[in-house]
C-alpha cells in the first residue's frame, strides 16, 4: 500500500453521485464510512484511468506553466502602458476608469487566446490551483495530475512575472504599478474577500454550466474572457481582482508585498468549490463531463472525460 496519507473528498463514479476520498498522487481510493469503491467494479470514473507518471503528462503540466506565464507577461505589460506616468498610453488616455476598461479588455483577449491556444486546448487552459482544485473535488482530475498542474502554475505565472521585470525594469516596479500585485482596496480587506468569493463563484459557475453542454462548449472560452474583462472593470477597485492565488503569489515575489496574501489563497477556492456545489445540486455530477475549459478540439484530453466516454 502506498506511503501517502494525503486524502481529500472528492466525487468519483459514472455519475452516481457517490462521495469518495482521493489519495494524491496514486490509483486508489479509500471509501468515505457506509460507502464501498471498488475500481474492478468500474466506478472510478466514465473511463478507467491508469496509473500514470510526471513523463506521462510533462507536456500538459509545462503548457499550465507557460499559459499563466504568458497570462502574467501580457497583465504586467498591459498595466505598465496605461498606468506608467511616463507611458504615452498613460497621457493619451487620462482617465483612470477608462483605462481600466481599456487593461479589462486586454486581458480578457489574453484569456481568450490562451484558452484556444494549442496548449490551452490541450491542458484544459486552467491557469489557476483554485479551478485545478475544483475540478479535483469534481473528481476530473487525478490527485497526481492536479497537484503538477499546481506547482507548474505557481512556477509560470512567478517566471512570467520575472521575465516582465527583467524588460519592463524601472515601469514595472514603479508605484503605479508595483508589478501589479492584487491587495485589498480602501473597503478593507472583508470587502475585498466577499468580492473574491463572489467573482470566483462566478466565473467557475459559468464555466461549468458552458463548458458542460456540448452545444455550448466551443464558447467556453469567449464566457470566461468576457467575465476577466468585466471584473477588471468593476470588481478591480474592491481587491485588485485576482481569483487566482498564482497570479497573486507571482506578482508578490517581485514586489515582496504579500498583504492579505491569505485572502488570496483561499477566497477563489472557496468561490469555485461553492460554485461546484451548487452545480452538481442543480443538474448533478453526471453533468460534469471533463475539466477542459474547451472540448470542441481534437488535442489529447488527460482528464476524466465523458466526452470521450
């Protein structure tokens, strides 16, 4: 039997409901009280998943990486021209809430791009632990694979960020800038986690009620770059609008600011896992068919599909 003793709930079956708990990293799974899985029994998944190593799914895992890299190159960038006192975008358009519209639109795009980028197709374009996590409890993903996914976020998006310092130099670390670390805004830090709980619970419903209906699928990421681009226009001003504790934590290395860091942990689990909740209550487990933000492609899926079923 495995040494690992990390266990987390999460659901497991061909759409049966049932509640299991996971072990990260290995095939097996241990009954939660009252409940018997049996993987010879075929309840595991829609498709049985083999055991698989990091050199199995390395290319997925550095696809995460470089997507939230990328994702962090265009945010820090995009911000550092219109928020720069000496860029010319900064002159050119003077007022602050329309250049967080016009910063809301760029990385809306960025998303978009990404998520039907070649490596977005195949890795599912998570770009965030808080939809890796979810997708986990949604029992989409291995323990294994989601715990690579995790740390390969957190290494891009810090490399990303890196990488934009080491260009953007004096720009990116000005004030106005400040290697755009997301941090509470003057509401305080309960507003601003009541804001990340509901933009989170937000994004990850639609995602699941799109990315779930294969009439529907090929827009998923067209929903969820629409949704970036509305938050960083609305919601930006209460917490920075992060939803993604890689995106925070890549942005705090640099800038070594990591106020509230905690609220930015755990506030986008939190609103995705409800999310997920309140999903499976309404339309059931056996309506999550993958953790693929888009489906509609014909790149290899790692995932517990039933698109493929």
């Amino acid at each position: 039997m495995t040494p690992w003793t990390i266990t987390v709930p999460c659901y497991l079956g061909r759409g049966d409901g049932r509640l299991g708990v996971e072990t990260v990293g290995v095939s097996w799974v241990t009954a939660l009280p009252g409940v018997r899985l049996n993987q010879s029994q075929g309840i595991l998944t829609g498709r049985e998943m083999p055991a698989v190593t990091i050199h199995d799914h390395w290319p997925e895992y550095a696809m995460e990486a470089a997507g939230l890299g990328l994702f962090m190159i265009s945010a820090a960038a995009v911000t550092a021209a219109f928020e720069y006192p000496h860029s010319p975008l900064h002159d050119l358009v003077t007022n602050p809430v329309l250049r967080r519209i016009l910063i809301g639109l760029a990385m809306g795009l960025t998303a978009i791009s990404l998520i039907y980028s070649p490596g977005g197709k195949r890795s599912g374009a998570h770009l965030n632990p808080a939809v890796t996590v979810t997708f986990f409890r949604l029992g989409k993903i291995t323990g294994g694979d989601a715990l690579c996914y995790v740390g390969a976020q957190f290494i891009g998006g810090t490399a990303g960020l890196w990488l934009s310092a080491q260009f953007l130099g004096l720009a990116i670390a000005h004030p106005a800038v400040n290697y755009v670390v997301t941090v509470p805004g003057p509401d305080g830090t309960a507003i601003a986690f009541a804001a990340e709980v509901i933009i989170s619970f937000g994004l990850m419903l639609v995602v699941l009620v799109v990315s779930n209906r294969p009439s529907l699928n090929r827009w998923t990421g067209v929903f969820a770059g629409v949704l970036v681009a509305t938050y960083i226009a609305v919601e930006a001003p209460l917490s920075g609008m992060s939803m993604n504790p890689a995106r925070t934590f890549a942005s705090a290395v640099p800038a070594n600011l990591w106020t509230d860091y905690w609220l930015y942990l755990t506030a986008p689990v939190i609103g995705m896992l409800l999310a997920a909740e309140c999903y499976v209550q309404t339309h059931g487990i056996q309506r999550v068919l993958c953790a693929k933000l888009h489906h509609h492609n014909n790149a290899r899926c790692i995932f517990r599909c039933h698109y493929m079923a």
